[in-house]
C-alpha cells in the first residue's frame, strides 16, 4: 500500500449472527476505492483480509486482482479479472428483470 494516504473506516454489523465482530476498510484518498479489508472475528482476532488492485480501462475503475487471504488457515483465493469490454451494443431488452432473471 506504499506511501499512499488512506481513509480508514470501522464497520460493525447490525446482525449480530454473522461469522465477524468488525471490518477495517482501508480506501484510497485520493479515488476513494477500497483497497483493502480486515474482519475481524467475536474475539476481535484478525480472521480474514481481501487486497485488492485496481485498474482503469475506459475511464472505469474495477478491479484488477483481490486476493483473500484466510489469516488463521493461510488458505488463500485470488480472483483476477483481465478481459474487460465495454459498449458491445447489447441490447436493452437483455438488462430487463426478465431477461436478468434467466441467469438465476
């Protein structure tokens, strides 16, 4: 995360049936996109972290590559997106509820 400011933000759930007690977001504070997440178990022990990289194609930001890291295991999955098209003239009619609703 180099030299970069950050704005750092905990989230504590309302429900209180989820596996994590908090969650420690680290935002970019200069484009404002996430790079990084903590959660944190209900013994507030670190549990599990996600990176992520961001790129800018098409003057859209997503993610490059998240990496989740499972801290007590060190299991770990990484999730890369490298094919990104914009614009392919679908048509409308394919973003309907419908039409949606076929890829359930």
């Amino acid at each position: 995360m180099g030299n970069n400011k950050f704005i750092v933000v905990k989230s504590v759930p309302v429900k209180q049936n989820l596996k994590y007690s908090k969650r420690i977001t680290w935002i970019n504070a200069i484009n404002f996109t996430p790079v990084r997440y903590e959660y944190y178990d209900k013994k507030e022990d670190l549990w599990q972290t996600i990176e992520v990289e961001w790129q800018n194609k098409f003057d859209i930001l997503f993610w490059k590559k998240a990496e989740v890291i499972n801290v007590r295991t060190g299991n770990k999955t990484i999730i890369t997106v490298d094919d990104v098209r914009v614009n392919l003239g679908l048509p409308a009619r394919d973003f309907m509820v419908g039409a949606l609703r076929h890829f359930e």
